[in-house]
C-alpha cells in the first residue's frame, strides 16, 4: 500500500493512474484504493496548512504577497462564477478543487472564508471527485488496452486536453450567434 500512496502523493497528475494501475496490480480492492487516495489528501492537507497560512501572514506584511494575493481573490471569484452565482459557495469551491487542485481549492475556501475544516473538506471532496473520474476512466481504458503505459498516457493526455477543449468549445459557443 505504501507505493500506491506515494506515487497519490506526487505533485502531479499521473500519480492517479499509476496509482490506480499498481494498486489493481497489487490486487488492492477499489474502495481501499480510494481510501488509500483519502489519506494523501489528509497528508496534504496538513502539509499544506501551515504553508498557506504563512502566505496569509506574509501577505498582511509584503506588498507584492499583498497584491498577489488580491489577484488570487478575484481570479478565483470569475473562475467559481462559471459554476455558481455566489461564487464562494460551496458547490463552486468544489467544483475549483475538481478542475484545478485541491491546495487552490483551499486557498480558495479560505479566501471565501472558510476554516481549516470545513475549506479542507471542500478542497478534498472536490478531489475525491476528481479522483473517481480518473479512477474510472485508467481502469476501463486498461481493460481495452491491458497495457498500462499506454492507459496511462491516454489519460494523461486526456486530462491536459480535455480541459483545453472545454474552454474553445465554450468560448465557441459564447461568440456564436
């Protein structure tokens, strides 16, 4: 189990399939694999904590952190209108969680508000989301294919592409009559 929660642990993407695949391989029960997933989110999330709070704090003090930090704010605020009206509500600091990662999912809960709970349950759920849509998606696709590395840059291309093709389409759409 402990590979399987390392290779969650990675910083990027590719981390879920070849977690997925080596936990199937390792002959990992879906539902322990996802909790396997969890308790990476509960690393990260007291790993990341106290980082996230110092930038608080700096950001109180410097200027430029200061400013960084309002240029945060409101990017995140246009980009939770595309899922809710409020833009601080929860279903929109999930569904930042889900289409970026968890840490700007809690940067984003704590700028709406949010205490270390409730932020963090919101950034995790929103991965958990995220999580299962990969999941599913590695463990289908390697059932046709039975390769692994080529499952694993399927997805992974999906998942750089799909979000690129989401926004054309939607701006598409926007400058159509």
């Amino acid at each position: 189990m402990v590979p399987v929660l390392m290779l969650f642990l990675l910083p990027v993407g590719g981390g879920i399939p070849a977690g997925v695949l080596l936990a199937r391989s390792q002959g990992l029960a879906w539902p322990l694999t996802a909790g396997i997933y969890f308790v990476s989110d509960l690393i990260l999330a007291l790993a990341f904590e106290p980082v996230l709070r110092l930038l608080v704090e700096l950001g109180a003090r410097v200027p430029f952190l200061f400013r960084l930090g309002f240029a945060m704010k409101l990017a995140m605020a246009r980009g939770a209108r595309h899922f809710t009206g409020t833009g601080a509500g929860p279903f929109g600091l999930l569904m930042i969680a889900f289409g970026v990662d968890p840490m700007t999912g809690r940067a984003a809960a704590l700028a709406a508000g949010h205490g270390f709970v409730a932020g963090w349950a919101f950034a995790i759920a929103g991965d958990m989301l995220y999580y299962a849509v990969i999941a599913v998606t590695t463990l289908r696709l390697n059932a046709y294919f039975r390769n692994p590395t080529l499952t694993m840059g399927i997805v992974l291309g999906g998942m750089l592409l799909v979000p690129v093709l989401v926004r054309y389409g939607r701006s598409a759409l926007r400058g159509a009559p």
